[in-house]
C-alpha cells in the first residue's frame, strides 16, 4: 500500500521505493508512538504521501534531470508529469487530501475522519486545489 500510494504521486519505481523505506523507518522509530500504531493503516498513507511530495519537492530544487520509463498505455505521460510537478508546489495538507480523494479513491468523509477535520473543510479543500490545479495545467486541459 504503501509503495503503491507513492508510485502514485511520484510516478517513479525507485522514488516509491525511497519513500517506502523512508516511511518504515521513520515508524520504527515512532513505536513508542501508541496514536500511530493504533492507527497505522492511515498513517503510513499519509507519510506515503507526505513523503512523495517531499521527493517531488526536492527533485524540482535540485534540477536534477529525471530519469523515467514510459509506463505502456499512458496517453498522456506529459500531462502526469505535470500534474506531479504542480502538486509538488501545493501545500502540504491541499496536496495530501487531493492525493487522497483523487489518487486513492476515498471520500470527502473518509478523508476528513482520517484527518481529524470536518468534512465541509475537506470538501473546500478539494474544491480549491481542484481549481489552482486546473489553472496550472490549463495548457494541458484545454479548459
């Protein structure tokens, strides 16, 4: 799941493979953290996320030249790369609730249990990432 969640967002094997580790690290650091084992499922999702959109963020500082392998039937390969680079420069949580909703397929309600915030901010949340995302990749939509 892990792995999964950040291929996703970083669109990249070796990167989802960082994350993972980085991920597993960083819980068996917290295992004094009872919150966290409680509720591990969700939280090695958010640290996936949280994490890819840390490699993605220091991928665009650095300017480094990305290696990548063209995944078979993806029609649009540009198009995902910039969405990558444009969640890249959200805000943390804009970007990890986008991911949730979008990338991983849960609801306004989930997310907002998951989170520990009211499901009328997520909503607002999505709505307004939806947007500034919209604009960026304008060239790219048509819309």
């Amino acid at each position: 799941m892990v792995f999964r969640t950040a291929y996703r967002v970083t669109g990249n094997a070796a990167d989802a493979e960082d994350v993972l580790q980085t991920v597993f690290l960083r819980l068996v650091r917290r295992t004094s953290d009872r919150d966290a084992l409680e509720h591990a499922d969700s939280y090695l999702r958010r640290a996936a996320i949280n994490t890819a959109l840390d490699v993605i963020r220091s991928r665009q500082s650095d300017r480094t030249v990305e290696l990548t392998v063209d995944v078979p039937n993806d029609d649009q390969p540009e198009l995902r790369r910039e969405l990558r680079r444009a969640l890249g420069q959200l805000d943390t949580r804009s970007a990890e609730i986008f991911t949730l909703r979008f990338l991983e397929g849960y609801t306004n309600g989930e997310i907002a249990k998951m989170l520990g915030i009211s499901q009328v901010l997520v909503a607002v949340i999505v709505h307004r990432t939806r947007k500034q995302l919209r604009k960026e990749l304008k060239s790219y939509t048509g819309r």
